[in-house]
C-alpha cells in the first residue's frame, strides 16, 4: 500500500506507531496523542537533523496500535523499545546486574545481599546503584541486630527435635541462638520488622526500641547492657546523619532532571522517604534523531522508575513532562523543593563531566568531534569549526603597533603556526585600520600560498572592530566563505556582521571557554611581542644620542641585554668585554653605570 493511503487512513487516536524499511525491518517506535497528526508531520516538514531525513526516506510501511489513553501509548512504546531496540529509537542501555537486599522467607529469616531475584516469596528491597551502599546497610544492621546467617531449615520440629547446634556466631553475639530455641520466633520477627523499616529508610521506631531498652537496663542497674544499648543507637543516629537530609516534610518522592547536548543526554534519578535522599543513579542517552529534553525525560522516568520498582506517587521535574494521570507531576519554584531539583540537575552536570573527562583519556577523537559539534550548533555555523584564528591588536597610545594571530586547531593551540604584525600602514592610534591592515595581510598571504582557509575567525574586539576585519575579507572575496564574530571583553558578548544584537553564550559552556582561551591567547601572544619591540625601541632612542656609539655597538647590546632597564644593571666589566673599553665608557658615562679605576701593572 502507498505510504500517503496509510497516513491518510490513520485514526486522530493516542496510539503507537511502527516504522519499517523495505526488507520489513522495524526501524522506529513512537507514541502520539493524535496518531494522524504526528506520523504526517514527518513527511511535510523540512528536517533538520540528518538521521531523521534518512529515517524518512527509508519508510516503506507504517504499522500503528490505538490505545485508550496516552499513558497507555507511552508505556506500549516503552515495551516495544525494550523487546525490540530498534535502529533509531533512544536506549537506556544499562548492562548491570543491581544488588539487592533479600529477606528470605523462611522460619526466622536470613537477610542478605543479592543479585538475583527470584519468585520465592522472598522480599526484595532495591535495587541500590551502588555495591558499596548495600554493604553498609547489611553492616548496620548486624551491629544493631543479631540476626543469624546460617542456611538451617529452622522449622519449629527441628528446633524441637534439636537437630542443629549453637556455632561460633553465637559465642561471639552475632546471633542470639534460634537454632536450639534461645531466641523465640516473635522476638526475632521484631527484629526484622525494624530492619525493613531502616532499609525503607525510616529510623524512628529502631530508635525508640532502643531508647525503652536502655532506660530499662539502666533503672535495673544493669549499666553496662544500657552502655551497649547507647552504643547502637549512637550508631544508628550517625549513619541516619549520613543520609543527605533534605525535608522531614518531603516523603516518598522521585526527583528527576535532564541535561543535554548535541549528541548525548544525562538523566538524573533521586529517590527520597522520609526526607532523606536514599538512592542516586544516572544515566546516559544517545540521541537518535535529535530528541527534545522532554521527550527523553519522559521516556527516562518511564523506564527508570520500572528498572528500579520505584512507586512513589509523586515526581519532581525542573519542567512539565506528561506521563499520564498515575503520578503527580510537579515542577517547584521555590524553597527546598526547588533546591532538591537544582541538586539533580548538578548530579547530573557532574556525571556528564566526568563522561566527558573519562572519553577525553580513552577516545579523544570522539572528544574533540562533540565539541565541535557543539560549537557549531552554538555558533550557529555551517560546518564544524576545526580550524579558528583569532586577531589581537596591541599598542600604547599609537606607538609600537602590532597585532597577533593565533590558530586553534580541533580546540586546541597550534602554536607554531602563530603570528605576529608588525602595522605598516597605519600612522596613530587607530585600531580599526591595524585590523583590516592584519586580516588582508594574513589571508591574502594564505591564498597566493594555496594554504588551507579557517572555518572561524574570532575578532577580538566588538562591531567596531569586526566591520574593519570584514572589509578586508570583501576585498579578498571571502565574505560568506568564512565564518567571523567578534567578541567584546565586558559581558563576553559575541557579535555577527550585519547585526546589532549580540549573542550571550552560556557562561559555563564549553563554546565560549574555547573563544575566551583564542582571545586570551591572542592577547598574551601580541602583548609579549608589543614588549619586546618597545624594549628594544626604548633602547635604541637611549643609546642613538651617545656620540661614538654606532648602530653596530647598539645591536650588540640590544641582543645581549633585551631592554635598558637590564643594561643598566650590567656592570662595566660585562660592558667591556662585549663591546671594548673605549665604547663601554661612552655606554657607562651616559647611562650613569659605575666605572671601576683602571689597574696599572
């Protein structure tokens, strides 16, 4: 059938709609509120993004399931994503195995640490994110409470029978004997009824049991059992100091926030009970077909709060995502639930840095290609900006002019291919002249030469400046074939030819770190050379009034002591053996250095 008879035969339903290619291949999976309209905007809208054009072109047959709600459609597409992970569909790969805490069901329950769930009855509380969490609760609890670790089936005949011995786990305290009856069965259920509630993360109940227990040894005059006492719930107290505390008031909430670039996304996940932040864990997504945060928020809280059995009826978003009517969907503004979400949203930033340091090391190449793709999109390029050059005026009050160029190859310095410019043609203090004067000059020079052009050049400097760089480009006939902006030092504006309103990169952003790293460069580079030429300057106008003293003597000492201030520092004698003893006494005279009484032998 003719994909347009499909589109047009299409219901205005909620649904899930399938893609495939000529060889009946599922290549997409997606939801919509009205299944017509959103499978149609994808044949009558220009694409930007490459992959969803070839996406497109590749359609041969669409298939499509009606559903009751949108809720329904969103969590069909995320079982189709999951049972059939096709080609252009977002994944949450995640190939861990998570740890869990079991409390076995059994006569006086084991509770240990597990991979593995099984349909036994058992409860099974997690999964944690982290291997190292786990142990420290199992670790709490054993100090807390005796529970045994042995595999007996301890069945009331059995204890009964006394089939099983006390072992060394009791000698030493670690379990109160249940094996041979010292332990009763309510009692230990008691136990593990406190356990699951410190597991759940709420302490008040393990805490108040124990503060009875204490002031109970204590009025029997039985101190050193209350000492014990004290012991465990000091340490019940310290570790419930550990959890990040947000808000008593704040309970049985998932918090989730997104952050995002050109390729790739991070979704943070932060589950809280009892005002207490017990769980963290975020994941990476690759963009397949330029998916907006909402989108893939959405699909995230979807299949996280699955992974991880979370049923909070609640969620904290840092904006509106739909995800139906079985969960509340709030978006704080103030207080500290607006600071929980802004907790996320670092947890997030910091996970995606440490991405970004980890592919760094391993794979710099991909590194580099995600920055460029960044700078692009930023910048508003038409292609990735491999190779910057970036010009730098420098002069005091007109005099000494020079400029600098610099050259920034996949963001980093390529300094051999540094310049500088040494202003021929401009008389005065006139910045805007030295720059078209350094821009004809630098490209002309590259076009006789057959050298390779930059994607970006980088003004130092605002409109002024840049309408001076861009004159000379028209006049080479590289105007539209290269990329320029200018950026202003005061609030690091950056400036595009023809338009009067700057653009405000974010502050943080890689993008702009690059362009403040070119422009300081620039400036070291042309302040460096703009010293040394004033330097040597300032020595020839000293030393040209000397009479006696040639162009010769004053090369010999410009190149042996760089700047005035070094040759009169220099002794007579350093003088002397340079230049001979009748020019270092003119040399010494005038500049005042003293002169040591000639020796007579």
């Amino acid at each position: 059938m003719d994909l347009e008879v499909q589109i047009k035969s299409l219901p205005d339903s909620p649904g899930v709609y399938q893609y495939y290619d000529r060889a009946d291949k599922l290549l997409y999976v997606g939801k919509a509120k009205n299944l017509k309209k959103r499978v149609s905007s994808y044949f009558t809208k220009h694409h930007e993004n490459g992959k969803t054009r070839v996406l497109v072109k590749k359609i041969a047959r669409i298939k499509h399931i009606v559903v009751e709600t949108e809720t329904d459609a969103l969590l069909l597409e995320n079982n189709l994503i999951k049972k059939y992970q096709p080609r252009y569909n977002v994944l949450l790969k995640d190939d861990k195995t998570y740890p869990w805490i079991c409390i076995k069901k059994e006569s006086f329950p084991r509770v240990f640490l597990t991979r593995n769930v099984w349909k036994d009855g058992s409860e099974y509380f997690g999964p944690y994110t982290s291997v190292k969490t786990v142990r420290a609760l199992l670790s709490l609890i054993k100090e807390l409470y005796p529970l045994r670790s042995c595999a007996y089936n301890l069945s009331p005949d059995n204890i009964r029978d006394e089939k099983y011995k006390i072992c060394l786990e009791y000698h030493i305290k670690n379990c109160k004997g249940p094996c041979e009856g010292l332990q009763s069965e309510e009692d230990y259920e008691q136990d593990i009824r406190e356990v699951k509630n410190i597991i759940k993360g709420d302490f008040k109940s393990s805490l108040k049991r124990f503060e009875k227990l204490m002031l109970d040894f204590a009025a029997r005059s039985e101190f050193e059992e209350a000492q014990k006492i004290k012991d465990k719930i000091e340490l019940l107290e310290n570790y419930q100091a550990r959890s990040t505390v947000v808000n008593p008031s704040i309970t049985n909430v998932d918090v989730f926030s997104i952050v995002s670039d050109e390729s790739f996304a991070y979704v943070n996940f932060l589950k809280i009970v009892k005002g207490a932040i017990i769980q963290s864990h975020t994941v990476e997504i690759k963009k397949k077909l330029d998916e907006d945060d909402e989108s893939l928020l959405t699909l995230a809280i979807v299949e996280i709060r699955d992974r991880f059995h979370s049923n909070s009826p609640e969620i904290y978003t840092p904006f509106k995502v739909d995800i139906g009517d079985m969960v509340r969907i709030k978006v704080p503004k103030m207080g500290d639930k607006k600071r929980i979400v802004e907790l996320s949203i670092r947890n997030a930033k910091y996970f995606r840095q440490e991405r970004f340091k980890q592919i760094q090391i391993v794979d710099p190449d991909r590194h580099i290609k995600r920055i460029m793709a960044q700078m692009q999109k930023d910048l508003r390029l038409k292609v990735e900006p491999r190779h910057i050059e970036c010009f730098d005026n420098s002069n005091i009050q007109g005099s000494h002019p020079v400029a600098a160029c610099v050259v920034f190859r996949d963001g980093k310095p390529s300094k051999k291919e540094y310049r500088h410019f040494n202003i021929k043609t401009v008389v005065g203090p006139d910045d805007y002249a030295s720059m078209e004067e350094v821009v004809h000059r630098r490209y002309k020079r590259l076009m006789e030469e057959g050298e390779d052009l930059p994607q970006l050049i980088v003004i130092d400097g605002g409109k002024g400046q840049l309408s001076s760089a861009l004159k000379s480009l028209e006049l080479l006939g590289l105007r539209g074939k290269i990329a320029i902006i200018g950026i202003a030092k005061r609030l690091e504006e950056i400036y595009y030819p023809g338009d009067s309103i700057p653009l405000y990169l974010d502050k943080k952003s890689e993008t702009l770190k690059i362009i403040q790293q070119l422009r300081n460069e620039a400036h070291r580079f042309g302040i460096t050379h703009h010293r040394n030429k004033r330097s040597k300057g300032a020595i020839n106008s000293e030393l040209s009034d000397i009479s006696g003293v040639g162009e010769k003597t004053i090369l010999a000492l410009l190149k042996n002591f760089k700047s005035i201030k070094r040759l009169k520092n220099a002794t007579f004698a350093e003088m002397e053996q340079l230049i001979g003893r009748d020019k270092a006494l003119k040399v010494s005279l005038h500049l005042k250095i003293e002169i040591p009484p000639k020796t007579t032998t």
